[in-house]
C-alpha cells in the first residue's frame, strides 16, 4: 500500500472518527433530565390520536398578517397498518399583544372552529387545506389548537398548541407562523 | 471510514459521554415553614405603577435580618427604584440582568433547598417563557434564573427544566406540592407522553409528595389556595365576598353584581367559578388537610382577583407572620380577611395592593423567595 493511500484512508478515518464523537458526545435531552440550555423541541407538536399522528402548518409557508383570513394544512398520518377513523376539532384563538406587563396573559378568545373527520388507509397520509374565512386582528398572539374528539377527558387536556404566531397592523415586523 | 467509526466509538469507550451532570439538590422550599432569610424582586421602570407602591409597603414592613436582592435591566434602573420607594431597613442588592424583564419574579423559578447544609440553593427554571417569541421581556424573564446563580455563584445554581410551567403553578409546604391543572396541559404530549409520567418527573425533581390538581381555577394557585402551616389550607371563596360586597354597595343603591372594584364585567359569582374553588377544597382535604375557607372575589374575565391567599409568611420562632395583600375601597373585605389569618394564629401586616391586582397578581407574584432558615 502506498504512502499516498495510507494518508488518505488515515484523513478519512480521523474524519469519521471526530464525527462519530461528536454526535454521540451530547446527552440526551428529555423532561427528566436537566440541562443548562435545553434545545428547541426536535419535532413539530402533533396530536397523536388511535395512531394517527396529526399536524398543523400555515398553508404554503406563508406569513400572517392582520386583517388576513389564514389557511392550514392540516396533515394526518396513519402509523398503524390498520384503517383508522379519527375527529380533531381545530380551534383558533387570539390573545392581546398588549399585555406586556401583567403577570398573565389574558383569557384567548375563539375566533374560529372547525371539526374535521379523517379516514385514512394502513400507513396512509393525508393533507388537507383549512380555510378559516375569518379576518385576523391585530397586535394579537394567535394560536390554533388540536383536539381529539373522541377523548372522554375534559377538552382542555386533550388540547395540543400546533401553531402559534402574532399580527401587526401594517406588515411591520412580521411573524413566520411556527409550529410549537 | 471504518476504522473511523471504530476509532470514534473507543474514544467514547474510554472517556464515557460526558452526561450533562445534575448537580444535586434537595426539596422544594416550603411556602409556610422557617424565617425568610433572602428574597428575590424585579424592578423594571416601566411597571413603576404597578410595583412601587407595594414594594413600598412590604419592604418597610420586613425585618431587617432579610436581604432583598433586587433584579434590574440595568443601573439606571436600580437607581430609579432607590429614588422611587426611598429608605427601607432590610439589605437591597442589585442584580443587573443587562436585559428587558417584566416584574413578576415568582413565577421565573422554583427554589430547590440544598441538598446538604451549606450548599446551594437550586433555581429550578421552566423550559420555556410564554410569548418569548413575541415579547422581549418574556425572553429576558427566561434568563432570570442563571442571572441570579451568576451574581451569586457561591450560593446559587441554576438548573433548567425540559418541562413548561410557571413558578406560581406550584404551592408547597413540608410534606406535599400542590400542581396546578395547567401544568399537565402545557406538558402533556409537548414534553412528556402521559400524566403518570409528569408526576414522576415532579416527584424526582421536588423531592415532595404531588398532588396534580384536577380541578382548579385557571390561575396559579398563590392566587386561590395558601398552606398556612400544620395540615391547614386556606381555599379561597367567592360566596363569602358575595356577602360582603352586598353590604358594601347597599348604601350607594347599587347592585352588588355590578362595576365592583373595576373588576372586568363584574364579579364573578357563578355556579361553575364557585365549584372550581370549592374542588380545590375537596381535593386538598382528602389529601388530608384541614381546610379553611376565606373571602376571593374573582371578575369575569377569570383572571382579576381580590384575592387573600397570595401572601408571604414568615416564621419566627413561635410567631407567625403574614404580609397579607389588601386593597383600598374594599375595606370590609380586607377586614374579614385578616380575620381569618388572625384565627390562625398569624400576625397580619397589610400590603397595599390595590395597584397590581388589575395586572392579575399581587404580593406573592412578585416575591420569590430564596432562602428561608
């Protein structure tokens, strides 16, 4: 084997080597286990209902603005290799902006609700378009939630934040809607 | 590249991955029990109205052996508050956290005792700040825990959580934490995938016995519930304001159920606010508890309280301390409450909260405590 060869599998293997270290160095992060600057969740949030896993996105990536009627791409998928039913209700609520200073923020009020069915096939995904017709308000937190309707738990239990973004009046600084 | 591999997984082999250490701690500190040693307050200028009148009050009525540390965006910022509530007698420090902030410390950490003597107190911080993304001082409230460790590195660690909550959602005393309903739904299938397993993490990292609420008003619980010592909780109860407030609006001939105290729409006296703090009752007396029931007066928006629970006790010796929030133009309300501490056993010194109640909290919202002997 030439000196050349020996350099090159030697460069690679050194490469490979720091790589494999350096991906297996960090620990792990779960709810149990603390750390000084947990990471972002990994995954988006989905609603996992009879092994149906369930998202929500804003309709082509698009950013929301006030005055806006928002469309959702609400994406199911069937990890099971049985048919499966499930009822979501999607909800979207607004918070006011302007509670920079109290302790809480105020109650969200509803601006919109849909209930939707979806059938799927074993390991079949769907994706299909929510349009909401309702105008967004200004200066406010909106977020739009996932529920199983066919939980017997009270709703708020069963309610899983998928989306969540704020408006402004005119475009200024605005928002990418993102999935929690 | 194999040979990479292999050469990667010996190094890991021999040094072991680093695990992100936890550092150890001991219990949740208790709400009720010892001398309040030091305390931790937010200033920020621009909540001056909403705080300063009750920073007045409540650090004039400390006594001097507590020490204040003081968590400010900046020097300015500390000396507007020296220029705004003037001399008091316990020690003031400044923590200068170099960012924006809002004024409500509770709920920025859990204090976690140490776990041997002499050690360091633990903050215990929440994973995350609600509306950090959209308001820069929920995103410097994030910080608050590892600003404090850092000022006081000698007696303080900070510690995050991979769980969601707020400070305020837990009330401890030597024995139990009560969690409120919310902590599970902010939680549940975000960062844990059952129930059991969020109370086993609260278990292992409050070293209490937990008690997850499952029926509560939607608020923290300082805002309807106080563990007063010896087995005791004190329940918040609307009825017993309704009384009241009825006889406080009779001689202007007004109905009682209208613009009291600039509560948003009103009070709130309905069947269903009324059941949620009475489960609150049900649920801490089969947790044993000798229950106690106290004037609340809740508005309709659910949030704005006249509340009598979100207090801070101190215990001295044999003496019992509470500073207990009060409120100006709700004086029989204010009276009957300081009733029922005095029937306590407790010594009651006034807070004027009237100016932070509209903001949906009050004096236990704004404190967190530190240290307690």
């Amino acid at each position: 084997m030439k000196k050349k060869d020996i350099l090159t599998i030697a460069t690679a293997a050194l490469g490979t080597a720091t790589l494999t270290v350096t991906a297996f160095w960090a620990g792990p992060l779960d709810a149990g286990h603390d750390a000084e600057a947990p990471a972002p969740l990994a995954a988006k949030t989905r609603l996992v209902a009879h092994g149906v896993e369930i998202g929500l996105a804003a309709s082509g990536g698009r950013i929301f603005q006030a005055g806006e009627q928002p469309e959702f791409e609400l994406t199911a998928t069937n990890t099971t290799n049985q048919t499966a039913n499930v009822s979501v209700c999607v909800t979207m609520t607004a918070s006011s902006l302007a509670d920079a200073l109290s302790r809480t923020v105020r109650l969200p009020a509803v601006m919109w609700w849909q209930e939707q069915i979806v059938s799927l096939g074993p390991n079949e995904t769907k994706t299909l378009t929510l349009a909401t017709r309702t105008n967004l308000p200004a200066k406010s937190v909106i977020s739009v939630s996932l529920h199983d309707l066919d939980q017997k738990a009270p709703t708020p239990l069963a309610a899983i934040v998928a989306l969540s973004f704020a408006t402004t009046t005119n475009g200024a600084s605005p928002f990418v809607a993102s999935a929690r | 590249m194999i040979l990479g591999l292999a050469g990667g997984a010996g190094i890991l082999a021999l040094t072991g991955s680093p695990q992100r250490t936890v550092t150890p701690s001991g219990p949740i500190l208790s709400e009720c029990d010892g001398h309040l040693r030091e305390l931790v307050l937010h200033y920020e200028p621009a909540a001056k109205a909403i705080v300063a009148p009750i920073y007045r009050d409540f650090l004039r009525a400390l006594d001097r052996d507590v020490s204040v540390h003081l968590v400010c965006p900046d020097r300015a910022g500390f000396e507007d508050f020296v220029a705004t509530v003037g001399q008091v007698p316990c020690r003031i420090s400044p923590i200068l956290a170099g960012h924006p902030m809002t004024a409500w410390s509770r709920d920025r950490w859990v204090a976690l005792t140490p776990a041997a003597p002499g050690g360091a107190t633990t903050l215990w911080s929440p994973r995350g700040e609600a509306g950090q993304e959209v308001w820069p001082a929920r995103a410097g409230d994030e910080r608050i825990g590892r600003d404090i460790a850092a000022a006081l590195p000698k007696s303080v660690q900070a510690r995050r959580s991979g769980l969601y909550f707020d400070g305020g959602d837990f009330l401890a005393d030597e024995e139990t934490v009560f969690v409120v309903p919310r902590v599970l739904q902010r939680n549940l299938q975000q960062t844990v995938c059952t129930r059991e397993e969020l109370l086993g993490i609260l278990s292992r990292e409050l070293k209490r016995r937990v008690i997850l609420l499952d029926e509560a008003p939607d608020h923290h619980a300082g805002m309807f519930m106080a563990s007063v010592g010896g087995k005791t909780m004190l329940v918040g109860d609307p009825s017993l304001a309704r009384e009241l407030i009825s006889v406080e609006m009779a001689p202007h001939d007004r109905a009682p159920t209208i613009d009291f105290m600039g509560l948003p729409g009103g009070p709130d006296f309905s069947a269903q606010t009324q059941h949620l703090f009475d489960a609150v009752a049900g649920q801490c007396a089969a947790a044993g508890y000798r229950i106690v029931r106290i004037p609340v007066l809740p508005a309709q928006d659910r949030r704005t309280y006249l509340t009598y629970v979100n207090v801070l006790i101190d215990e001295q010796g044999n003496r019992r301390l509470v500073f207990l929030p009060v409120y100006r133009g709700a004086e029989r309300l204010n009276a009957a409450a300081r009733a029922v501490w005095e029937s306590l056993g407790y010594e009651v010194r006034p807070v004027d909260c009237t100016s932070a109640y509209r903001h949906f909290g009050c004096l236990h919202c704004l404190v967190n405590v530190l240290r307690r002997d």
